[in-house]
C-alpha cells in the first residue's frame, strides 16, 4: 500500500471540501426551495437544520475519516467487516452523480462560448432544447449531440489530469484556483444584480416571510433536504477528504467553516438569482411570481433571456456560465476522489492506475447522456439516486454507526481530542435522534409521492428501467464489491 496523501494545507482541505459542496444545485436549488417554502420565514428551519443535521453530520464524517485514515469501504470495514458495503453504497452513488454531472458542465462550457454572441437569441428555451440539445422524448435516445459530446472530452481531459497528479499537487492546486474564482466571479454577478432596475423587488419577494408556513411539516423537511443535499453528505466524499488530513487537525471547526461558507454561499446565489429575476420582471412588466423557474430551466432557459437584457451582456453571460464550469469542474475532482481512493485501497494499485480506470469508466458511461434523450435520462437518474441514494444510504450510515454499532461515544472521544470545539449532547442528541427521524420521514415521504404518481409524469418502464433500478443496482454492487479480500495488511 503507498504512502498515504495528505493536504499541503489546512487551507487546502478547506477548500476542497467547499467546492465538494458548493455545486451547480447551490446556485439554482436553494433560491427556489427558499422561494416555494416561505420566503424569508425558511432561514428559520434551515438554520435549524444546518445546526441540528447538517453540521453535525459533517462532524461524524470528518471523525470517521480522520480516525481511521481511509476511503469509505475501508473506513466502514474498520467499524465492522459487516458494515463495508455502506461504503461501497456511497462510492457507488457517488460514481453514478459523476457519469451525469459533467453533462451539465459541458453546457455551461458551451453557453460560456455562446454569451459571447448571444447565440441563444429571441427564444433561449427553444435554443436550448431544440437547437442545442435537439431533444427527444422519454425513452427515446436518438443521436449523439456533437454540442455536448465535444464539451464533455474536453471536461473530463481537464479532471483527469487534475487528479492524475494527485492530493496535494493535484485536488488542492486546483481548488485554491477554482474556488477564489468562483467566489470573485460570482460576487461580481451579485453586485451586478443588485443594482438592475426591478432587483428590490426581486429581493422582496425572496425574503418576505410567510409565517404560516412555518407550522407546515413540509417546509421543515424540505430545510433538511436542502441542508443535507447541500454539504455532499454520505456521498463518501466528506470520510474521503477528512482521511487526508493531518493527525492533529481541527475537526468540529473544520466542519463549522465548510457548513457556514456552504450556506453563506446559498444565500449569496438567492440574492443573485432574485435580484435578477426581479429585473427580468420589470422588463416584462409581470409580477417575480410569473417567471421563477427553477432547475436547470432557470441556469439555461431563464437566465440567458435575463442576461440578454442586461448592459454588458457578452460580459456577464461569461461570468454566470464560467461560474457554473468552475462550480462543476471543483465538485467533479471532488466526487471523483471517492472510487479513485476506494480502489486504490481496495485492489491494492497505485494510484495513476486507480484514476485511469475509475475517470475512464466514468467518462465512459457519462456519454449515455450526450444524446437527445440525455436530458430526460440525467433528469430521472438525478431525482433517484439522490432520494433513494443519498437520503437512504445518509438514514442507513446514522443508524448503523449511531445505534447498531454505538460509534458515537469513541467519534465523539476522537473529535474532541484534535479540536478546540468540544461536542457534547447538543451533537448526540442531533445524530441519535432528530436526523433519523427526520430522513426517516422523508423516506416515507419520498416513497408515498413516487407510488401515487410517476415522476414528471414518464412512463413507467423509462422510470423502471433508469430510475429504481439504477438506485437498487448501487447497492448490489456495492455488496459484490465486499466479497473481494483487502490487501493483507487489512486482514
């Protein structure tokens, strides 16, 4: 087994581990769920949320990876040989979100290309399902889509040889120029926003609170799916990370700084993405209300009509897209750690090995994507693999680790010896308690909505076939995966 990697610095881990989560979906999921789940009065369950799952879980994964100083699986199988495939389950889900994930990179790599001459023109929805993507129906996969597939090379060129040169000359290089450049870049489309005629009204409209829903169930659990989905939990990224650390690292002040940084960031896409929304309202003379759209419609159908109408359009056209690449291209190397340290200690091979087989497998199976159904297969494959991958495997690690194998002590003994932040009750009572019952209810949730009516309303078989079946075949490989022997020094 070689040498294990570390982080050159603190820094590095820092933001590595905020470019993990602060991904596409930050900049266009939280300003709606924000939107459609009280305005202003949602700061309330999410901060909730933030504190009472959101961090703490972030704890328990730094702890789990920093004590044991290993990928998932291995991480896993030193709390329980039983327990392994939990891991795999995570690398496995993180694996399928890295097949479609650069599908969305890719066109904003194209869009970035194409705010230079507005090439979206009069009609930027029509442009970008019929011009670009040449769209098909459910099922229906067509053609390769040159548009998507030339982008898609170039993006995962750019991610293999990021993590073809490793942790620290590698991850970290990349991060400390990503992540400043995402930040300067977007704050300079805030402040743009901000100042169009119409954004105070946009901005009204996000933060006027609606109490009511305050008392609405839904609304609290929509805070935690937020929080959760937000800081790349149980996507073994987080145990991966944290395994690079040095022994003597700061862990609980660590994860307050990626949770805070994460919803600093959140807040800071809302204020962005209403300032404009309330100018592109203005122009149209219509209420905020009549154009919020979220999901990928509102990155590539809403916001290129905005930034048509906006001075210097060419300008901020590269800004906002340009963001959206470094957003993905940082949460790409991210999510890609995870199988890429998985095998290396599963197989015992050296690491250039590791990366040329999981990016090429990965690059691989992203191009089912890049043809004119791909939109409608990245939208079905997205929507199962995070409510029954992510928020089931997320409920499965709490339980395990917290009530079958009564980790929470020793993580807690091990936390509070490298950190300055000591975790008490406040942190038990959280992981013990209210996280499972809250995922556990989203689950039930989740399964309740899914059996009444199929999803966005596509046929059965295409959801059967794309949909629970990739989300039941990541666990069954991850149980196969647990029947290969480790190397001898794990024995």
């Amino acid at each position: 087994m070689e040498k294990r990697s570390q982080w050159g610095t603190r820094l590095g881990f820092l933001l590595a581990a905020m470019g993990s989560a602060i991904g596409l979906g930050n900049i266009w999921r939280f300003p709606a769920t924000a939107y459609s789940n009280g305005g202003g009065a949602f700061f309330i369950p999410y901060l909730f949320a933030l504190l009472t799952a959101g961090i703490p879980l972030l704890i328990m994964e730094y702890t789990i990876g920093h004590k044991y100083r290993s990928s998932a699986p291995r991480a896993f199988k030193k709390f329980n040989k039983k327990a392994e495939w939990i891991g795999w389950w995570q690398v496995g889900i993180s694996f399928v979100i890295n097949t479609y994930y650069p599908i969305i990179v890719a066109w904003a790599l194209m869009f970035t290309y194409f705010s230079f001459t507005e090439a979206w023109g009069a009609d930027p929805e029509a442009f970008f399902l019929n011009d670009f993507l040449s769209i098909s129906s459910p099922g229906e996969f067509g053609s390769f889509v040159p548009n998507v597939v030339i982008p898609l090379l170039l993006i995962w060129t750019v991610v293999f040889a990021i993590l073809y040169r490793g942790v620290k000359k590698g991850i970290e290089v990349a991060n400390k120029i990503f992540i400043p450049l995402l930040m300067v870049s977007f704050f300079l489309i805030v402040i743009r926003a901000i100042t169009l005629p119409g954004a105070a009204e946009g901005l009204n409209t996000f933060f006027e609170p609606n109490w009511d829903t305050i008392f609405d169930g839904s609304v609290w659990i929509a805070a935690y799916g937020q929080i959760f989905y937000s800081l790349s939990i149980a996507f073994a990224i987080m145990i991966t990370f944290s395994s690079y650390l040095p022994k003597d690292s700061d862990i609980t002040n660590n994860a307050f700084i990626t949770g805070f940084a994460n919803s600093s960031f959140e807040l800071l896409a809302g204020i962005g993405v209403f300032s404009a929304l309330g100018f592109m309202a203005a122009q149209q003379g219509q209420p905020v209300s009549e154009v919020v759209e979220g999901g990928i419609g509102l990155a590539f159908m809403v916001f290129p009509r905005i930034i048509s109408q906006m001075p210097a359009s060419s300008f901020f056209g590269v800004l906002f897209f340009g963001s959206l690449v470094l957003a993905g291209l940082s949460s790409m190397v991210s999510i890609s750690e995870t199988y890429i340290a998985a095998l290396q200690e599963k197989f015992s091979i050296k690491r250039h090995t590791a990366v040329s087989v999981g990016v090429g497998m990965s690059a691989l199976v992203s191009f089912a994507y890049a043809n004119q159904g791909g939109l409608f297969l990245l939208d079905t494959v997205d929507y199962f693999i995070n409510n029954y991958g992510v928020a089931l495997v997320g409920l499965v690690e709490v339980v395990v680790v917290v009530w079958f194998l009564r980790q929470l002590h020793p993580l807690k003994d091990h936390a509070n010896n490298v950190s300055d932040i000591k975790i008490g009750a406040w942190w038990s009572f959280s992981l013990s308690v209210i996280t499972p019952i809250v995922l556990g209810f989203m689950m039930i949730q989740n399964f309740r909505t899914d059996f009444a009516e199929n999803y966005e309303g596509y046929p059965t078989t295409f959801l059967i076939s794309y949909g629970w079946a990739v989300a039941l075949a990541v666990i069954i490989i991850g149980l196969l995966f647990t029947i290969k022997k480790w190397p001898r020094e794990d024995v």
